[in-house]
C-alpha cells in the first residue's frame, strides 16, 4: 500500500467588502501586498482581482495540511481586516456580480479573457483543488480512470454554490454548472492510458486549439506541472474540515489505484456515461441525490455509496492511519454540506424579512464566519501519517 503519498491542497478566496457583504471588485493595492506578505510564495493572483488562492507546500501528513490552511487562512483574514475586507470560501459568492468585477492584470489571466470572453467574465468560482502524487512508473490516465466513478460523491460532499446572480439557482453546486460553458471541463474525455492523452493534447495543441496541456481543466486530471493527479471538480468548502476530509478521500482513492495490478482496467464508454449522469445529480441535489453504481439495478444514496467505500477502501485507510475519514464524511452527512446550510439560513431570513438582499447577506456573514473556524482534528488524526 502506498501509505505515504505525498499531497497538496489549493484553495480559493473570495475578498469580501464587510460592510456591502458583496465581493470586492478592486481591492487596495496595499490589501493584496499584505496578503503576498502573510503567505510568501503559496500566496496566487487569480483570474479577477477580488479573488485570491493559496497553493500549499507538499505535505505528508493531514496533520501538517490542517494546520498549514488553518494559519493560511488567519493570515489572510488579519491581512485584509484593516482594510475593511474579510476572506470567504465557497463555491461561488452568494452576493457577487460578474458584471462588475475587474480581471487581473497579467498576461495570463487576459489571453484567458481574450480566448474566452464571456465564458471567462462570468466565471465567479471557487474550487478546491488537491493533488496526489503518483508513482513515476504509474500510468497516471489508468489511475484517473480507476478513481473517476467515485467523484461525484466527492462533489455532493463539498457542495457550497447554491446562489448564482443574487438568486437561487436550485443546484447545490452551481459552480459546476457554471463550468460546462468551459470547454474542456467537468468530466474527461475517453482515453484507455497516458499515451492516448498525450496523443490528444499533442493534436489540440498542433491545431492550435490549445497553447499548453494545463488548458485541460477537467475535474480530475493528469497536473501539467507536477508529477500528481489532481483533483478539481471539488466546490471550495467554508468549513477546513470539510475540505481535509475530502482531500483526505481523494488521497485514498488515488492509492487504492496505485495498488490494483491494473487500474482502470474495468473503465469503459459505459462507466462514463454513468459518471456523466451521477455528476449531474450531485450538482443538482447534492447529498441528496441517488447514484448509480456501476454493476447494480438499483440507486445508492450517498449514505450506501459511502459506506461501499469503506468496505473497499478500509484496510487502505487504516494503512495510511486515515481511517477517520469515513467518520468525518459521515458527519457531512449528518450535518448537511454548506449548500443547505446557505439555502436554510437564506430562508429563514427571507421569511422573517422578505427581503433577498437581507437573506443573501446574512448567508455571507455565515460563510465569513465559517471561513474563519479553526478545524477539529480528533486524536487519532493527529496520530496519522
């Protein structure tokens, strides 16, 4: 087993004006060389200038991964505080407006805006990416492919983006609605191995359709620059503990190939039509969706597709000491994702106010506050290597 893969974790952020509660279009200069100054070179521009990402050091352990973003994000905070600015999380703003906000002056960013125009200017989203290293004598595609069946149950888990626009968009995760008017994102295209892929990004980029391999941005894929799988489908999560538990799984599954004799030999044009299928119900209905899993007639919920992950992948994650894991995506399960805790709470103060401006406020107060929280690592995880 290989227990000791090592990781990375990338999360985005959204600068919030803390008095209008809506995204900040045009941060201080001074606000931003604060935040480089709190997160050295972890610290990334992203594609709007009220958007800010951090991009960690290669971890070892959970551990190190919880408290690196727990101080990432408090050094962010106490950065933009005296500004009259404050660090949200999520999938999407619930109070940003893409019409306003303003790209970021480098070059990259505007070839994207340029390429994309307006696909790139309404795209107001946050993920959580992680990537997982892979073995250099392991075909990263035939891993992708082994893990792929599993990442709807990882989005449903990570769903944050209920609000679009300053209204509900009845999706748990919009954001990945969102992303289907990118080309090249959501669920990849067939390939049996890596030479199959190269092959692909070999003629896009020969036919001019793509610069480099990084403008693949499916929601899992081979890194570009570093030798890992990454994941990306992911909605940014408010809670650190409900992003360490994600990445943790992924991490997980992404071992669980490496050790198969032949991963992804089971993938087929049939297992991805069935992830096409389960993608849509989890950004629809999140948690609450019932899936398809390869092999049965009938649905799984979240709940009995999670615990069939444990029976396949229990012994891995006692291996790795991350047996936790299973426990702590339980408690999303118990608790709700951030999408339904929005949704309540914008309902809740919809009904006793009317107003939607009131609601939506009050639901980034939350995200703020959420943002904020300090992760609960249990004993047995601070033991985990």
């Amino acid at each position: 087993m290989n227990s000791h893969l090592n990781f990375g974790i990338e999360e985005e952020y959204f600068i919030t004006d803390l008095d209008s509660r809506c995204m900040a279009a045009k941060p201080p200069g001074a606000a931003i060389e604060a935040c480089k100054a709190g997160l050295g070179d972890c610290f990334a521009h992203e594609m709007f200038q009220g958007q800010i990402e951090v991009a960690s050091p290669v971890f070892t352990s959970l551990p190190a991964a919880a408290e690196y973003l727990d101080t990432a994000r408090q050094r962010l905070r106490l950065a933009l505080e005296p500004y009259g600015l404050g660090l949200l999380t999520a999938g999407i703003h619930p109070l940003a407006d893409w019409r306003t906000q303003q790209a970021t002056e480098q070059t990259h960013f505007l070839q994207l805006f340029e390429d994309y125009q307006h696909v790139a200017r309404r795209s107001l989203l946050s993920g959580l990416h992680v990537h997982v290293e892979v073995p250099g004598h392991v075909d990263r595609i035939q891993v992708m492919n082994e893990v792929l069946p599993w990442m709807p149950l990882l989005l449903a888990l990570s769903s944050s983006s209920p609000f679009w626009n300053g209204a509900d968009s009845g999706f748990m995760s919009y954001r990945q609605t969102a992303c289907d008017e990118w080309p090249r994102m959501g669920v990849p295209e067939y390939f049996e191995d890596q030479g199959a892929y190269d092959a692909y990004v070999a003629l896009l980029i020969r036919t001019g359709a793509i610069r480099q391999a990084s403008e693949c941005w499916w929601g899992v894929r081979p890194a570009a620059r570093f030798p890992t799988l990454e994941l990306r489908m992911t909605d940014a999560c408010p809670r650190l503990d409900d992003a360490l538990c994600i990445a943790s799984l992924f991490r997980l599954l992404v071992a669980g190939a490496i050790d198969q004799p032949r991963p992804g030999s089971t993938w087929s044009q049939a297992s991805r039509w069935i992830l096409q299928e389960n993608r849509w119900r989890a950004k629809r209905s999140g948690i609450h969706a019932s899936f398809i899993v390869e092999g049965y007639d009938r649905p799984f919920s979240a709940e009995q597709w999670l615990f069939m992950a444990q029976q396949i992948f229990g012994d891995a994650a006692q291996a790795m000491g991350v047996e936790e894991v299973f426990s702590q995506a339980r408690r999303i399960l118990r608790e709700g994702t951030s999408a339904e805790r929005q949704r309540m709470l914008y309902e809740q103060v919809l009904r006793s106010t009317g107003e939607v401006h009131t609601a939506l406020s009050r639901v980034v107060d939350q995200l703020l506050m959420e943002t904020a929280q300090a992760p609960c690592i249990s004993d047995d995880l601070q033991r985990a290597v």
